[in-house]
C-alpha cells in the first residue's frame, strides 16, 4: 500500500493457538501499544481466552464449518455419534508445513495433511481457510460495529517463524491471497521481530527479585538483546541491536527448531501410553472425547503452573473414565498398574489428580530446554553477538516457569524478562509493524546471491566442460556472478545492481529473438562460489521477461537489481534501452544450521495423541 493504511490487522497462525489483532492509524498515533484484540469463548469449561485452538472442521465435501473452539465442539459430537468418516478435522497444522519441508517435500504449488482419522486433506485449502476465517471475522467485527474501516485501506500482517522457508512463506503468501487478501494489502513479519518491536514500545515497569526496574534501562540505543520466541511448535531465536528512533538491527541468523512446547505435550502422553497401554487409551479417547479434552487442557495449565521450593509433585487432572477403561481391561486396581509399570514410586492417583513425580515432571521437559540452551549458546559465541545483555523470552511456551528457570540459571550474566503478556507479544508487535514496516532497519545475509551468468572463456582458468559459442565467439556458461554475500549486514532499502546483455547478431540465433529472457537466481551457502554448480549452490527463482514488441534488438542491454525490502528481495530486470522492469518477490531465505547429532529422527517419534490414525 502506498499510502498509511486507515487499520493494519495481524493474524497469528499458532501451532497451538490462533488469533489476531488490529489497530487504526489514529490509535496509532496516539499510542502505538493500544493494540485490540479479540477474545474467544469455549463452551466446554465456559472461558475465554485470547487465542483459539488451531482446530478446523470441514464438511464430507471438504467444504469449511468451523474454526477453533466450536471446531474442537462440533468434532465432539461427530465423535459421540460415531460419524467420523463423513467430517475433516485437523489440529496443529501449522507444523504439517513445516514437517513437511524438513522431509524434503516440495510445498511450493500444495501438499496433502492427514486428518485425525487419517483423510487426506490439501493443506492449501487447510491454511487459506483459517485465514479467511479471521479475515471474515475481523470484516464482520468492523460491520458489526461500525468501526468505519474502508476494505481497501486495511493492511493484513502474517507472522510466521523466522526459521521458515523461502517455500513455507511463499505457501503462506498464496494462501492469504487465495483468502481473498489482495497481494498489495499483504505483508509477513517475523515472529520474534514482531516480539521486539512491542517490547521496544513498551515503557512499564518490570518486578525482579523485588526491585521495580523498567522496560527502558533494556531498551536503550545500542543494547543487543536475544528474543526467543517460545511457542507451541517451533522456537525462535534472533538476535538484534536496538538503533536510535526505536529501530530494530538482526545481528545473527536465526536459531531454532521444532522444539516448542508441544514437544513436552507429547511426552506427557507417550507416559499415559506405557501406564495405560495403547488399546486402553485409545477405548477412552474415542469413547469420552470431552474428558480427553479437559485432562489435556488441564496439562496445558499444569505446564506453565509455578513450582514452589519444597514442591516435590505436580498435579494434573486425570479422567475417571481413563482409570475405569484401564482398570477394567488389565483387571487390576490402578495403584497396581502403577506398581509394576516403569513409573512405579514416580506417580500416584489420588481422586481425580494424578501426581506426578518432580523429576519424572522435569523430564517431560528435557528434550526441549536442552535443545533450546544449546542453540542460545551457539548464538552467543558469535562475535557480534559476545556483549547481548539481556533475553527475552515471549510465546505461549515462555510462560512455562520451568523455561524461565532454566534460561534464567543457565544465562546468569543476562538481564531475563517476559514482557506483560508474552503470548501476545508477537500479534501486537506485528500490528506495530505494519503501521511501521521501516521500524528493523537491516537483516542477515544468510546465503550468497546471485544470478547465472555466462562470460568470455579463458581457456587456462575455466573448465572446457563449459564452454560454448555463442554469435562467434567462446563463452563459458555458469558463472556465479555475487550480489550479496552470505553473512553481511544488509540494510532495508539497500540496492545492488548486476549488468546483463545479450547479442543476436548470427543468423542461427535469430529465432531466439521472439523467446522470452530467463535470468536464474542462485544462492549458495558458501562465500564465495565460481559456478552455480559448485557444492552448496542451488536455483531459487526465475525472472521470465517478455522481449519488448514481441522481440528483441540484435543487442540487448540491461542489469538485474536486488533491493533489500523487508522480509524480502525484490529481483528485478531493467531494459537499458526501455527502462521497462520485470520483477518478482525473492523471500530473504533465514538459514538453519543443523547440529552433528541432532536427533533429527525425534520428529517420527510415536505420538500417541493420534493413535486412531496412521500411529495405530
């Protein structure tokens, strides 16, 4: 959008919770913290929160019901009446995306998502319903209650991982615009940015230990802080220097992985599976869907509880039903399945509490934290990250005092905080965002960029295997030819700028006139590469642009230009001769450098949430 729009509205696609929010350009001005957001109710246990499961229904011919809450409803009832197999309900699904490309599945045009009962569903269709739900909502919101915004002048922010893709936010970006979102009313930010940019607003005092201290002494011009994004699939780690005039500089690429809290979920319940053994777990899950419901929200509660010091269990719901089936199936009591199970003196059942074991509780916990402190250190020994002074942590997951604990301890020499409400840091931050997308002034180079290119064969430094001729003379096809290099600051705005010609003057070539010109983009993981075919090369993009008047000249003359825009590049090729641009949106890839020894196996652990499906 050219001019300020007159509202920006942030959706948040949360691997466990879902919501958005919004703010007009006057609240803006006034208070760039005023930030609305919309509260959800559930019927089952009669609250509300600020955020909606990532839970979606759809009809026998796949065709939209319900979202978040009334979804999880709706799909009880289809459960109780044994009707499963005429519905699509899928929960969490923000991580099919990113599983999906971890396993080297090409996600660029669509891919399929299994459903809880093991259907197949076009996880295009599954994002770009959710977000035209919230676009629906928000529009009827604005109806509802005269709020006076005009269509055209909204601004619609999607935050997504920084450790996403070039492929993932492409996905992202189709499945807004398939919502209905004009591409030009669209932008993506990244999460743990959006983070920072509400904390750098903020200007509230913080409790430590005690002494009140404030948001600002953190905030200062020149401090370099590490934002995690804690949330319930994947974590974030970016580091940043803040700049004068509340600017934002990404000083580190970004760290992180599919940690996040759902990981502890589902230790929790591969314990239920060994105590209670599958076939027993299943009979209760599909027999009595809502007190599954309530005995795992109960757990999400019991995850982020504090610990007192002389604490030496934690409590969490256990369904009566659960006790009944598994009693009822090994003819035993419970405190005997407990006895001669591998948690015997770990566990007890004491009504409808099952107390669990400190240590036992903490090792639900282990996978994920050792991960997270791992990755923070490897961030931290980087030399322009070696005086960050302070952490903060946001997400759902932050919330978990046992993350806090363990950052806290582990990073003493760190200033550790967790701004008012940090499981909404990330939506309002992107709303501040989208008024101000100037506000984070320059990223990482992750890759070397470039195009291909073709130069003058010099027979005593390039290979023959690439030589060729071309209009009379010898070339040497496949030259990496650099714009921007790997690791290097680059500032929003910046421009860099490639000269391309091309000649068709022999009679051979004529025919070439009429076909279009294809400039390859190419990244390499490497500083300085020769070819495109060297180790740690690959295409990312293509610009196709049409000859002018349906042909070229004998001699074509031009540059390819990189522009440094936001979460983006934009490629672009410029006619010299017509001054005509032809150009495409390059996603400014973030790099993930996976650890010797990463389990990187651990994602096709058996989850026994899904035991009515392909884990049967």
């Amino acid at each position: 959008m050219n001019e300020p729009p007159q509202c920006v509205v942030a959706i948040d696609i949360g691997s466990s919770g879902c919501g958005y929010a919004f703010s007009a350009d006057y609240t803006f001005c006034n208070n760039p913290c005023d930030v609305s957001t919309y509260r959800w109710f559930a019927e089952v246990g009669k609250f509300t929160s600020l955020k909606t499961p990532a839970a979606i229904l759809f009809d026998s011919k796949q065709e939209f019901v319900s979202f978040g809450y009334n979804a999880q409803e709706k799909y009880i009832t289809v459960l109780e009446s044994n009707d499963k197999n005429n519905w699509y309900y899928i929960e969490g699904f923000k991580m099919a995306l990113y599983s999906a490309v971890e396993s080297g599945e090409d996600v660029r045009d669509d891919f399929s998502i299994k459903e809880m009962s093991g259907k197949a569903v076009s996880a295009k269709t599954v994002f770009s319903s959710a977000i035209k739900y919230f676009y629906g909502h928000f529009l009827k919101e604005v109806q509802e209650n005269n709020l006076g915004f005009q269509r055209e002048k909204i601004h619609w922010i999607i935050s997504v991982p920084a450790i996403w893709t070039d492929s993932c936010k492409q996905f992202m970006r189709e499945s807004a615009i398939m919502a209905g979102i004009p591409g030009k009313q669209f932008s993506l930010v990244y999460e743990p940015e959006a983070a920072s940019i509400y904390a750098r607003f903020l200007q509230i005092d913080k409790v430590d230990a005690g002494q009140n201290q404030t948001f600002l002494k953190t905030f200062q011009p020149g401090t370099k802080l590490l934002v995690v994004d804690a949330g319930g699939g994947t974590v974030d780690i970016s580091a940043q220097q803040v700049l004068d005039g509340n600017g934002l500089k990404i000083i580190h690429k970004v760290r992180g992985g599919d940690y996040g809290g759902n990981t502890v979920n589902m230790a929790f319940r591969q314990m239920l599976f060994r105590l209670f053994s599958g076939p027993s777990l299943l009979k209760f899950k599909k027999e009595y869907p809502i007190d599954y419901m309530e005995m795992m929200r109960s757990f999400e509660r019991t995850k982020i509880r504090p610990i007192k010091p002389d604490d030496k269990t934690v409590s969490t719901m256990i369904a009566a039903p659960l006790l009944e089936i598994s009693e009822e199936d090994s003819e035993c009591h419970i405190h005997e399945i407990i006895k001669s199970s591998q948690y015997a003196g770990q566990l007890r059942v004491k009504r409808d509490k099952l107390l669990i074991n400190l240590a036992l509780f903490k090792d639900f916990f282990e996978h994920s934290l050792n991960e997270l402190v791992i990755d923070m250190q490897e961030v931290l020994e980087h030399k322009r990250c070696a005086d960050v002074s302070a952490v903060m942590l946001v997400g759902g997951f932050a919330e978990c005092e046992l993350l806090r604990k363990t950052v806290t301890q582990t990073f003493q020499q760190k200033e550790v905080f967790v701004p008012h409400e940090g499981g909404l840091s990330v939506l309002r931050g992107a709303v501040i965002y989208g008024h101000t997308p100037q506000i984070v002034s320059s990223r990482i180079c992750n890759y070397t960029y470039g195009i291909a290119v073709s130069k003058p064969f010099k027979a005593d430094v390039m290979p023959m295997d690439k030589c060729y001729e071309h209009d009379g003379e010898l070339w040497c096809r496949d030259m990496f030819e650099i714009s921007y290099k790997i690791d290097t600051v680059v500032n929003i705005g910046d421009k860099k700028q490639i000269e391309l010609n091309d000649t068709f003057l022999k009679d051979e070539v004529q025919h070439r006139r009429e076909e279009p010109l294809r400039v390859d983009i190419v990244i390499s993981d490497k500083e300085d590469p020769t070819f495109i075919t060297d180790e740690g090369c690959r295409k990312h993009a293509m610009i196709i642009v049409q000859p002018p008047k349906g042909q070229w000249p004998q001699i074509v003359r031009g540059y390819v230009e990189f522009e440094i825009a936001g979460t983006e590049m934009i490629g672009s090729y410029i006619n010299s001769e017509t001054n005509d641009r032809t150009s495409i949106i390059i996603e400014f890839l973030p790099r993930i450098e996976h650890r010797v020894g990463n389990d990187s196996e651990r994602r096709r652990v058996f989850d026994p949430d899904r035991i009515d499906t392909d884990n049967e």
